[in-house]
C-alpha cells in the first residue's frame, strides 16, 4: 500500500494446521490519495477475511476456520498504519456542570426548518441592507435566500457536477464553502476550505480567486480553509486554516488526533499579501470580531477552547485565554443583534453515567491510533448525541447564557448562529434543512 503513509504492503501468509495456508493481504490501495486508507483498507480486510474463511476447509472444523480468520484479520489490522499521529492530550477536567447559565431548556426548540432537502449543510451566513442572506452548502453550492423567503442560486464553488453533495470524497472537486461574509463593495467573501479565499459578484455569480489554497502562507499550503472574519474599517479579511495536514472531509481524524497545525491568518485585498498572525492552534474554526475591532475571538474546536486575540491597543498581538474547558466544542462565533457573542456548539461535552468520549481517549495514543485504523469515518456520527446547543457569552467573554434542544427535535450539531431583522438562522454541516428562530429568548 503506497499514500501518504510512505509504506509498502505486501501479501503475508497464516499458517494454519495440514499444510493449508491463506494469502489474502494483496496489493491494495495503490494510489491513495484520499488519506482514507484506514477505511477503505479495513473493507478490503473484511472481505478477504471472508474469502479466507470460506477456504479454510482443510479438514478444518468450522471453530477452528473461524479462529483463523479472526486471527489473520487481527494480524492485518496491527500492520496496518494508523492515519493519525496523536500526542497524549488531558482537557482542564470533567465538563462544567449543566446549572446556572448552563441549565437545560428548550429555548432551541421553538423554531421550524426551512428548505428541506434543498439546503444540506448550510454553515455559515451573512447578509445585505436588502434583507438577503446568504449561506453555502456541503454540495458546493452558493445560495441566496430572499426576504420573500425566496431560494435562488448564486454559483458552484468548485465543478458542478451530479455527484456533488453525495459524498464528502466530492468536495475536493466540488468545493464546499465554509465562512462566508459581505465586504465593503457589496462583494461576497468565501472560504472555500478546499480551492480558496474567493470574491463572489452575488447577483451574478462570477467567482475571482483571490488566495489559493496552493499559495498558502510562510510556505505551507492551506488544507482547511474555515472561519471567516472581514473588517469594516480596514476591509482587511481574517480567516482560520483549521489544519495544515487534514481537509474537511477528514475532520474527525483532525478531532481524535488532536494536533496542533492550524493557524489564524489575514488578507489584504489591496496589497495582496497574507500574514499568519498565530500559529500551533488546535483545529481554529470560527472567528468574529469585536464591535469596535480591537480584538477577536477565535474558537478552537477540538480541545472545547475560545481565545481572544488583540488587533490594537497596548496588547496588539497578544492572545489571552477566555473559555477554557468548555461544555461542549465550538464552532462559529458571531455578534448578536443585542450586544453578546453567540456560539454554536457542534458537539456538546456532557459528564454522564461514563466521561465524554473524546475526554477517555485523550491521554492514549494508542488507542487513538487503534481507532483511527479500524472504524470508518461515517461510524463516528453514532457517537455524537442529537442535542442542539447555543452559548452566549458578554463582550468580556464571560458566560451569560445558553439555549438548549435537549432531545434535537428541531436541529443539533450547530455550526453557526446568525441574527438578521429579527430572525435567528441556526447553521450545520451536513443536515438537510435550515432551522431557524423567529423569536429570540435571551
């Protein structure tokens, strides 16, 4: 097996009892360059496994071909190379408890879904002085959606073909847009977490790549373009890099290996020239800035963290801590219609009967490792809990509240959350629906 691994798998033989002998780990994956090996080569085990079982009629009773088999495929699985390098990592402690600002509710629960089976994975949103949002889809696709309550769309961020939005291995093609914001000319900003930072005319549709993902910065490409940020003073664009090794469609391997690749970055749409203002964050995802833009907050997903980082003042370039060890992990962060920051929890960090999954594994690489060889990315859905969860934070950061779904019934796994003319739209990442709030309960 060749990839990014740099290894070369060659078939190997069990011997068993009366001379029989079962080769079933051939030359598999021969170009690998979707970075799945792990899945793809556990189904290619599975089934040879199978093939070998069936085989071991050697005189063989049935028990003991079946201990073979398992003992071949136990074989197989140790060899494989794990996909991930993980590093021992312990959260502050056991998640904060569920009272006080925390408490459960239901508030998440008065809403209603819009455009059903036509929005999958509206991420993030913005909109113009006329009443248009505008959001992105995990199919690659720019929609507007009107103040009649109108759906039309504005362009396909990669190609647009008829098998975008079937499978995350599309995207690369596809395109899947992430932050999406309006500049100071009326213009589109799209992160792109595959092709780039783009400018996108929203009546038209015409797309103008500004910064490639091939570009990168400082010499390293982008891999996972994210969050996005642009300020209204100096029409600068701030933006995340969640990891320089994993791209989207591999988030959960970038979430259990738990490394430290990402970076905050800016763009100057008039100099043309990009800066990593941090670097070594931990899966950085959503970015807002604060109402006068002299700081930022800035989520990092996968260790359940928020930071503030500094753009002026006698701190300018400094970064300060203000969530730590949260309650679940975050995703975007955006300024209310009423003065707070609001952020969505795409996975919520409850202290149950047992701790949090990804809490049990963090000190152990190796059973991180483990996992990363043998369960297929879309088996990981089956550990996230359908609970649907907002915070809202003071200006200072501290935890004034939170909105709660405990059963998501309308919606869970929040990517973003966005006020505009009374209404609250809800985003996610991969459901089939836009949920949003026609009142808000602080």
């Amino acid at each position: 097996m060749s990839g990014n691994t740099g290894r070369t798998w060659k078939p190997f033989v069990v011997k068993v009892p009366a001379g029989c002998s079962v080769c079933f780990l051939e030359d598999f994956l021969k170009d690998q360059t979707s970075l799945i090996a792990p899945q793809v080569a556990r189904s290619h085990l599975i089934r040879h496994a199978a093939e070998a079982t069936r085989a071991l009629n050697c005189k063989m009773s049935g028990g003991r071909s079946v201990f073979v088999a398992v003992v071949a495929v136990t074989a197989g699985v140790y060899l494989l190379p794990s996909p991930i390098d993980p590093r021992p990592h312990a959260l502050k402690g056991p998640p904060p408890a569920l009272e006080g600002p925390l408490a459960v509710n239901t508030r998440l629960q008065k809403g209603r879904r819009l455009f059903t089976g036509k929005l999958h994975g509206p991420e993030s949103f913005t909109a113009d002085d006329d009443g248009n949002v505008y959001t992105g889809t995990v199919d690659g696709k720019l929609w507007r959606i009107g103040a009649d309550g109108s759906l039309t769309f504005i362009t396909q961020m990669g190609e647009n073909l008829p098998e975008c939005g079937s499978s995350a291995d599309h995207e690369p093609v596809c395109g899947r847009p992430h932050g999406v914001r309006l500049d100071r000319h009326g213009q589109l900003i799209v992160a792109d977490s595959y092709i780039g930072l783009h400018s996108v005319d929203p009546k038209t549709g015409e797309k103008t790549l500004l910064l490639p993902n091939s570009r990168g910065a400082d010499g390293l490409p982008f891999a996972f373009l994210n969050g996005l940020e642009i300020s209204s003073r100096t029409g600068i664009i701030y933006f995340t890099d969640s990891s320089s090794r994993w791209g989207r469609r591999h988030v959960r391997l970038e979430v259990i290996e738990l490394n430290n690749l990402g970076r905050l970055l800016s763009y100057d749409p008039q100099t043309e020239t990009v800066k990593v203002l941090l670097d070594s964050l931990y899966m950085p995802n959503g970015i807002v800035l604060s109402p006068d833009e002299d700081f930022l907050l800035l989520a990092e997903t996968s260790i359940g963290r928020i930071l503030k980082y500094w753009l002026r003042g006698p701190k300018a370039g400094t970064v300060e801590t203000v969530l730590d060890n949260m309650v679940g992990y975050p995703d975007n962060i955006r300024l209310s219609d009423h003065g707070t920051f609001l952020v969505g929890i795409t996975t919520p960090r409850f202290q149950k009967l047992m701790p949090p999954f990804l809490d049990v594994i963090g000190p152990y690489p190796a059973i991180k490792r483990f996992l990363g060889k043998v369960i297929p990315l879309s088996w990981y859905n089956l550990f996230l809990p359908r609970y649907a969860l907002v915070l809202e934070l003071g200006l200072d950061g501290e935890l004034v509240g939170s909105l709660h779904d405990p059963e998501g019934r309308l919606t869970w796994a929040i990517s973003d959350v966005f006020q505009h003319r009374g209404r609250t739209y809800l985003g996610n990442t991969d459901l089939p629906f836009l949920a949003v709030l026609e009142e808000w309960e602080s």
